[in-house]
C-alpha cells in the first residue's frame, strides 16, 4: 500500500483483469451478488444493534444497464481492511460465518457488472469523518480517494445519514434480469424489485423474523424504486400441516441438533407470501422448486433440494417427478463455525465434498419425501385426531374406515358414542366450498344406510368467512334425505374448525 499524496493511496490487487473477467462468468444470478453484499453488510452489523441494509434500483445511464446501491450501517472499513477485502480469496475476518470464503465482494462486482461495467465502492472505518473511495473495474494497482460523502444516484435517498458502506454498481439490464430465472425479461425497476425481494425474504427469513422474545426482528432489509422504499418481510416455507422430525448429527467435533419440517405446499400461503401477492419464483409446485430449504442460523443457504439429499432403489439421485410437485419442507441447523457445512466460494450451492453434509444427507435420508405429500399429511391429520379422540373418550368408537354410497366412498373419521356420532373431514389447506360439499356427501350417505348423524365438522387450518356463510344456508335451508322407512332424518348439523382449536397446528 502506497501513499500517493494527502487524499490518495495505491493498493495492489492480486487479481489481473483477465482473472476478473473470469470471475464473471461464474453463471451467478443478480439475486445471488446481491446476496454476497447483504451477507457482508450482516456480518459487519455493530455489537448491539441491530442490521440494516438498504438496496436501492434506479435508471442507468443507458437503456441497457440499471443502477444498483447496496449501503449498510455497520462497522466500515479502515484502509488496511479494504485493501484486504479487496485482495481475491482474502482472510475474512471476524468470525462471523456469512464472511465465509473471503471471495465475496470480488464475486459480487465481478458477477453483478459483467466483468468490465463501472462500480464504486465507500467505506470509513469506526470513528472515521470521511470515506475512502475506490472505483473499478478491476485493475493490479487501484487508487483509493478520500471524500467527504458517496456519490449516489439523485432518485434515492438513504433511510439515514453516515452509512458505514455504500456499493454504487452499474448493472447491465441482461444480468438484473437473471433474478427472474430463466426466460425473464423484465424492463421496469417495479418489478425486477418485487422479484428480488422474494429471493431476500427467503434466504434471510431468519434474520427478518421477529425474535420470540424481543418481538424484533435481527436485522432489516429495504429494498427502493426512486422514493418508494418497501421492508423486505420474511418468507417463510408454506406448509400445509406441517410434520416434524428432530435429529442429531456429529460433526465438527460436536453433537449438533437437527430439526426437519415438511409436508405438503400451501398454496393458499403460497399465494400471499410476498407483501400479499404471489410468490413467483419459490414453491411452484413444480419440478424446479419441489423439495426442502436448507437453513444454517438465520441464513437459508439452499432451497429446492430433492435429488441433492435423497437417493432412488438403485442408489442414485432421486429423479425429480411430479409425484414430488406439492412436497416442501424445510432443515433447521443451528450456527456453526467457518469450514462446517460448507458452501461453494460463491455460495451459489453447498460442497458436494463436505463429508459433513453427506453424513447429514445420509440422516435425512431415513425420512424419505413425500409423494403426494398433501395426502399423507392428510393421512397424519387424520391419525393424531383419532388418537385426541380416543385420548378424551376411550369407550368411544373412532374409525376412519367407515365407508358409505356404493361407490365406497370413506369418511375421513367417525366418532360413534352413546349418544352421538360426528363426522370428521380434515384437511392440510385452507377450508374450501368442496370440502363442505364432501361432509353433506358423508352425512346423505350414512342416512341412507339407515344412520342417522349427530354433527359433521371441517377442520382446517383457517376458513373465510364466506365459507362459514355457506356453512350456516347449508344448516338453515338445506333438507337431508329421508331415513330408510321414509321417515325424516335430522337438520343438518355441519360445523367449522380450525387445526388451533383442535390443538392440531
């Protein structure tokens, strides 16, 4: 590191054009650089406080490039740490595992600029007046400016003064348009923001989350189009009746927990996850999103993963197949040191080598998925509630192998008691007008045969109030079959749950 004079200095950068380039072609996602900055920004958060990271898009200078700003509040760096960061596989410092390769920030500008569009990136070290500039692409021997404040794009404006770090990079549109996945090819700052808000909301959930007990969440994430800035939620994985199984693995020279969450894919909560709308990108129920999350701490750290953990009869990977569409689910790890679980240097996927993920893979494999998940779910719901049944009212008789109509139609559960007998249909989704329509069919059908129904409930994780509508003009004006002999049977008596009520969620 050479001084030139008062407000310059020269590094040397063990990286050659040609080498950065190269680096650019690493087929990382805009989503996936973007990434590489927030984990830094987390990672360099001040003891106490809490992380807050602001992305912003704006216009580029040309039809064919954006302006992305990536500015956070944590602890800067002084001049022999940005020459070190800015070194290709560099010694993170700290211990904090989202500085995990040292290859972060080069990945990130290599990656998010094409290897050779502009970028500029400011810091200032802890207690520091001004920031330190420096600018590339990339070059052996780079000059650091000291200036008094970033240079930042007219249309945004930082949620607050003094940031510790500011990225300002020159996107072109091709690589933005890759946070869509393939065959995106959005224009507009709107919606290549909602898409990469979606991809923030999952991989930092667990940091976005409220803590149980502060009831804050760990770090925030605001993502800005111009003026209209947006807080990035937290997208959890949307499971219908979810089953849990917990675990423990060795590795790195300790027992580590384990607990696995999977069912079948709530599409209802699929639809609203992000800000409201539609999730576009994650849990498609489809061949590319089937499979689990995989989440170490709060950082989810690879999603989809199907043919990754589980093996077929014939030992190899697990075909992804329709069978697997609505199968979702979710592995939570504890944090673990550096060089644990370990991901590619650009963290674009996990170490296939990693000895410690086939001994966990080898684990998960116990627990095959789920074909059909939604009907297996069903299946558990059905067995817990008739166990909770019988748990109150053990002289009761719980069945689900009542059959009625020729068709051999099975009700999902019949509790027969002294004086009762009550219809169960259980479902792992939202209450819908079939599954009212599948009561009435079960409670026709056993008046047919002769038996006659006391109530008839759906239980669900949640109901509109539309459906509990139609559940009363089912009751009030709606007439069941006549008994056998001819004689009337009784109103229908159709009620609506939720899994809560019945200790079921």
């Amino acid at each position: 590191m050479n001084e030139l004079h008062k407000n310059f200095h020269s590094i040397q950068i063990n990286i050659t054009p040609h080498t950065f380039a190269g680096l650019a072609k690493q087929n990382m996602a805009f989503h996936q650089g973007v990434m590489e900055l927030c984990d830094n920004a987390i990672a360099a958060s001040l003891p106490g406080e809490k992380g807050l990271i602001f992305i912003g898009l704006a216009p580029g200078s040309s039809k064919d490039e954006l302006l992305l700003v990536v500015a956070d509040w944590g602890s800067g760096m002084d001049l022999s740490q940005l020459e070190n960061a800015l070194q290709l596989g560099s010694l993170p410092t700290g211990s904090n595992r989202l500085n995990e390769h040292g290859f972060g920030i080069n990945n990130a500008l290599a990656s998010l600029t094409g290897g050779d569009r502009p970028w500029a990136l400011y810091t200032r070290g802890r207690g520091a007046a001004g920031y330190l500039k420096v600018q590339g692409p990339f070059t052996p021997q780079m000059t650091v400016e000291e200036v008094d404040t970033p240079a930042l794009p007219q249309e945004l404006t930082l949620p607050r003064d003094h940031p510790g770090t500011v990225y300002c990079i020159h996107v072109p549109l091709a690589i933005a348009q890759s946070v869509q996945g393939r065959g995106g090819k959005a224009t507009d700052l709107e919606t290549l923001r909602s898409w990469l808000v979606e991809h923030l909301g999952v991989a930092y959930r667990g940091f976005l989350d409220l803590d149980s007990r502060t009831m804050e969440p760990s770090a925030k994430i605001i993502a800005a189009v111009g003026s209209d800035a947006k807080l990035v939620p937290p997208i959890p994985v949307p499971i219908a009746g979810a089953l849990v199984r917990r675990f423990t693995v060795e590795m790195g020279g300790q027992v580590i927990p384990v607990v696995y969450r999977y069912g079948a894919l709530d599409e209802d909560k699929r639809d609203h996850l992000v800000l409201g709308a539609k999730a576009k990108y994650y849990y498609q129920g489809n061949q590319p999103t089937q499979g689990v999350d995989i989440r170490l701490g709060k950082r989810v750290i690879a999603t989809a993963q199907l043919s990754e953990i589980w093996r077929g009869p014939n030992g190899m990977p697990l075909a992804r197949h329709n069978n697997y569409n609505e199968f979702v689910g979710e592995v939570l790890l504890p944090e673990l040191p550096r060089g644990v679980l370990s991901t590619l240097n650009n963290k674009t996927n996990l170490n296939p080598n990693d000895p410690d993920w086939q001994n966990l893979f080898s684990l998960l494999a116990q627990v095959p998925p789920l074909a059909h998940p939604k009907a297996c779910t069903e299946k558990a719901l059905q067995s817990r509630w008739i166990s909770a049944l019988l748990a109150v009212n053990p002289q009761d008789r719980v069945t689900d192998e009542m059959t009625v109509w020729p068709t051999g139609t099975r009700i999902d559960v019949l509790d027969e008691g002294a004086d009762k007998r009550v219809i169960y249909e259980l479902k792992a989704t939202k209450g819908e007008p079939l599954h009212l329509y599948q009561l009435k069919m079960y409670w026709d059908g056993l008046v047919l045969d002769g038996v006659q129904p006391t109530e008839a409930v759906l239980i669900v994780p949640k109901y509109t109030s539309d459906l509990a509508r139609m559940t009363e003009l089912i009751n009030d004006r709606l007439t069941p079959p006549a008994l056998p002999d001819g004689s009337p049977s009784l109103p229908y008596h159709i009620k609506l749950a939720t899994h809560e009520e019945k200790c079921l969620a």
